[in-house]
C-alpha cells in the first residue's frame, strides 16, 4: 500500500504512526509518506525500523495516487487539501469536523456502521472522539431496546485540544498561570464549556455530539441533551450517560448487549482515565437502572486512541477489507 498522514506531527498524527506499528501495517505499506506544515518540514520520524521525513503539504503532493491518506491538521487544511486529494481518486480518512455532517459523506465507526463503506471512495469522516465512545456503548443497547433519549454530561482531557492543550495544563502545573488556549486556568480546575455557544445555548462541541449520534445511528428522531465539560485530565475522556428506552431490559440483559460490541468492555470496577490511557477499548461501568426503561452509566476511553487515531486506523482496516485492497 501506499498511504500518506496529512498532520504527521500532531499529536493524533504521530498516534498514526505509532497504531502502523501495533496493528502490523507498516508491513504493509511498501511507500509511507508523511506531511505537515512547513515549520515541521524537514524533521525525521521513526516508523517500524525506517525514518522518514516530513515534507511540506503542497497541493501537488495531494494530487499523486495513495491507497489512503489519513489527515489530522485540522478544518481549514482539510477543506483544501483533502477535496484536492478527493478529485485525485484517493480514500481520505479525515479526522477534522469538516466533512461529518457533509450530506454524501460517511460518518464512521467501523464496529457500528462500517458496512456502508463497501464500494465507496471518496472522503470518510471520523467523528468526534466523544461521540465515538459513546455510541460504541450504547450502540447494542440502541438496536435492541430502541434509544429515545440521551443526557450526557462529559469529562473532556485536555488533550482533545491537541498539544498546545497539553502543555497549558503541564505549564500550569509547573507554577505559570498564563491562560492562553483554555477560556480559564484549567489547573486544579473544572471548565463548563467546550467550543463556542451557539443561538441554542449549546456550544459547538455540544452540537458535535448531538448531530453525529443522529447520523452515525441513522435515526433523527433521537434526542440528546450534552453538557461538554474540560478536565485537568491529560488522556481519557470520560461520560456520565443517563438515556431512555422504548422497552425494557434488566441490568444484566444490558451488560450482555454491552459485552456483545466489539472494542467495549464492562466492568464491575470503576475505571478512571489513568487506566484507559493507552488502551484501545472503551470501558463502561458504574451501570444503574433506577426506574423501568432508564439507565445510567459510566462511559470512559483514551481520546487520542479511541476518539482519533485508532478510530481512523480501524475506517483504513474495514474498508481495506471490504473493498481488497
């Protein structure tokens, strides 16, 4: 195969990298191309056994043919460049907010609706890195017992901000208190609110969540009501759901839905992000009903592996395999 990593240097890039390695593609892949911005140009990365280089994104570049070209360098580069790859007959696994609720273009979790990858080409959206796990958890219960209603409040680490997010907590840590990402010092702090407030109230991320679940599920008729929080968290995402069904079920009829879904585990634990850090599964527990036809859990993932980069890798997976590449 022959694959590029638009963003090679970002923090779900280099997590690319890394997933080449534990998935054992980089076996497969006889010409790897990495590409970044032009103060990144020119530095060398180890993939496997071999360095690479890191050349400049240019539009030429995206016009050559690639089995697939993953991006993570945010909207604006993959409006451009991404659409310019497009026309140039390749699969562009983007993992920006760009193309999610573009009509024609898939919405993607592999385990939940991957099927609707065979045949296609073209651009593939990987949704937010909330939404992934949350949707992967409730994703059995959800075709089972008919989802009507979701509250979900969220427990976002900083590194869903990228690096620049990463280093403000760890410099605050360190004694600075210069704000420059994050509306407040998120140090010893909980932030209410993630992206900009919309006309509704709810802010962008808040919207994120709402309008990929309806497109990943396919059904505009369910509701959901997030709260998007920031954390002084480095990796994991965690979720507090309480969610409504059509009919009911017991505790134990649900843990069997949730065991039942690839990539999901339940436990009887209660798992916090410094355990999912670097793990590829998403961890449900603390599971409660406390009236007939509702529900409450506990849902957690890493958020650069599970809501990014391990999402991406596993889109490249299934489509490679439904299509025979």
């Amino acid at each position: 195969m022959k694959v590029a990593v638009v963003g090679a240097t970002g923090e779900v890039g280099r997590m690319f990298l890394r997933l080449f390695e534990e998935y054992n593609l980089i076996n497969e892949i006889q010409e790897l191309r990495l590409f970044a911005s032009e103060r990144s140009k020119g530095q060398k990365i180890k993939v496997g056994s071999k360095h690479y280089i890191v050349e400049k994104l240019e539009e030429e570049k995206m016009k050559e043919k690639y089995d697939y070209i993953l991006f993570s360098a945010g909207g604006s580069v993959s409006e451009k460049f991404a659409s310019i790859a497009e026309k140039a007959g390749n699969v562009v696994i983007d993992n920006s907010s760009f193309f999610r609720m573009k009509e024609n273009i898939p919405l993607v979790v592999p385990e939940i609706n991957g099927d609707i990858l065979k045949g296609y080409k073209g651009i593939i959206a990987n949704p937010n890195c909330s939404t992934i796990q949350m949707v992967l958890a409730l994703n059995n219960i959800y075709r089972s017992l008919i989802i009507k209603e979701i509250v979900v409040s969220t427990y976002q680490a900083v590194s869903g901000a990228g690096n620049k997010g990463l280093m403000e907590l760890i410099n605050q840590q360190q004694g600075n208190t210069e704000i420059k990402h994050f509306p407040k010092m998120i140090n010893n702090n909980v932030i209410p609110i993630i992206g900009d407030i919309l006309e509704s109230g709810f802010t962008k991320e808040e919207e994120k969540m709402i309008e990929e679940t309806k497109k990943i599920f396919d059904d505009k008729k369910i509701k959901i009501y997030p709260t998007t929080v920031r954390v002084p968290v480095l990796y994991g995402h965690s979720e507090s759901i309480f969610f409504r069904t059509e009919k009911d079920a017991s505790v134990n009829e649900l843990i069997e839905l949730i065991e039942k879904t690839p990539n999901v585990k339940y436990s009887e634990e209660y798992i916090s992000p410094i355990e999912v850090a670097g793990t590829d599964y998403t961890y449900v527990s603390r599971l409660r009903k406390p009236e007939e036809k509702t529900f409450l859990m506990w849902v957690i993932a890493d958020n650069i592996r599970v809501g990014a980069a391990t999402n991406a890798i596993r889109i490249l997976l299934k489509h490679k395999e439904l299509n025979s590449i």
